[in-house]
C-alpha cells in the first residue's frame, strides 16, 4: 500500500518528531488523538492486530498496575510538587500508559514491520552502516529468540519455586525478572551475530542492498502525508505543554 511507502529519510525525520511529541504530551486527550492516528497507519498496513496482541499482553497489565499504584495505593502522581489525590494518580497512570501505547504504536508502524532491504536502507539514509548496522537489525530481528528466552526464565523461576503458576498476573509481576534477562541476552546475541556476520563478509555486501529494486518503490506522496502529520503533531505538543 502506498500509504505504508515513505521514502526513507521522510519516514526517519517522521519517526523522530512523532516521538519528540508523545514525550512531550502531557494530557490525555492531545495522547488518545496521536494514538488513534498511528493506529489507522497500522490498521492501513494491516497491522493492528499485532499491535492489539502487544497492547493486550504488555501495555494493558502496566496500565493495571500504574492505576492500582498510583491512583488506589499512593493517590497522587510523583513528584514533591504535584498534587496528591486519586484523581492526580489516576491521571498520571492514564498520561504514561497512553505514552506506553503510542510510543509503541510509532515503532510498530514505522519500524518493525518493515522487510530487512527497507530497514537497512533507513538505517544507511542516517549514515549507519558496516559493524553498527549489522548490530541493529539483528537486534530487531530477535523476537523468536526473545519468547524462547522468556519461557526459559518462566520455567526456570517454576523450577526455584519462585513462581507458583502462570497465570498472567504472575507472570506481570516477573517482568523485572524477564527484561533484565532480555536486556541482556539480545545484546550478547547481536554482538555475536554481528562477529559472525563480519567474518562472513556480509557486512559489506548490506552496502549492496541500498542499490536494491525493492527500495525504489517509495512514495513521495507518502512521505508528505507521514512528515505533515507528524510535524503537526510536534507543533501541538509542544504548544500543548508550554501553554500549561
């Protein structure tokens, strides 16, 4: 679809301002809007329904969790300045996960749902290249080895008697747990496979994939479509924070 088709520094230059707005947008209603427009860009790529497995099973128990905290437990957002009630709590909550959501949302449409020609191009657009290209995109092509590991770290933490079931809230309450391990595992993983990659010679025959076919069917249209949305919702942000 034309639409999913920017041109790689367009879709680069996007990404940058779509996230440089959802750090700054601090209300829930200017968040909700951002967010409902990335997930019409995913609903166009034919993507949403990743992203409604990645909000269901990461974004929507952190929610929980953030509601519970600050909005029942503590009653008030963080901060010796900030007001201390239920309503402030549960405002906080609301903002940051929305956040969660729609820097999620960005990367998804942006990012992961690309084919590996495209997102090496992205990548060498911004001047990354050789060693360091080579660790990124095997470092977001991890998934498979990213659940491998999770069930690992279950099983072991089940084995220790250190959790009891598997039941979801469990398995939300061993996040700390999971990410430390994941953290850790990717990065040794994509330094390896980028030795491996590098003493195959296929670091420097990436450089080829610039030159591919498959990366001359951009969009320009696209690309003004993704940078005037963007830039529209930067602009909104920021005015939206300043004037608070």
């Amino acid at each position: 679809m034309w639409f999913a088709s920017p041109p790689p520094l367009y879709r680069g230059l996007a990404v940058l301002l779509a996230l440089y707005g959802a750090i700054l947008a601090n209300t829930v209603n200017l968040l909700a809007a951002g967010l409902l427009v990335v997930t019409s860009a995913l609903w166009a790529q034919g993507q949403l329904r990743t992203f409604a497995k990645f909000a269901f099973t990461l974004i929507l128990p952190v929610g929980v969790g953030l509601v519970a905290i600050w909005g029942f437990i503590r009653q008030g957002a963080p901060g010796p300045a900030a007001e201390t009630s239920m309503r402030a709590g549960l405002l906080f909550a609301a903002v940051t996960t929305l956040r969660l959501a729609l820097l999620g949302a960005v990367f998804l449409a942006a990012v992961v749902n690309l084919a590996p020609v495209r997102l090496v191009d992205l990548l060498q657009t911004f001047g990354i290249r050789r060693r360091t290209l080579a660790i990124i995109v095997s470092t977001l092509n991890l998934w498979p080895d990213f659940r491998r590991r999770v069930e690992q770290v279950f099983a072991a933490r089940c084995a220790r008697g250190l959790m009891p079931d598997r039941r979801l809230g469990t398995r939300v309450r061993q996040l700390p747990y999971v990410v430390r391990t994941l953290f850790v595992s990717a990065l040794g993983q994509a330094l390896e496979r980028a030795d491996s990659w590098e003493s195959s010679g296929l670091i420097e025959r990436l450089d080829d994939l610039r030159n591919s076919p498959s990366t001359s069917d951009y969009s320009r249209v696209a690309g003004f479509v993704w940078l005037a949305l963007s830039i529209t919702w930067g602009v909104a942000a920021t005015l939206r924070l300043f004037s608070t």
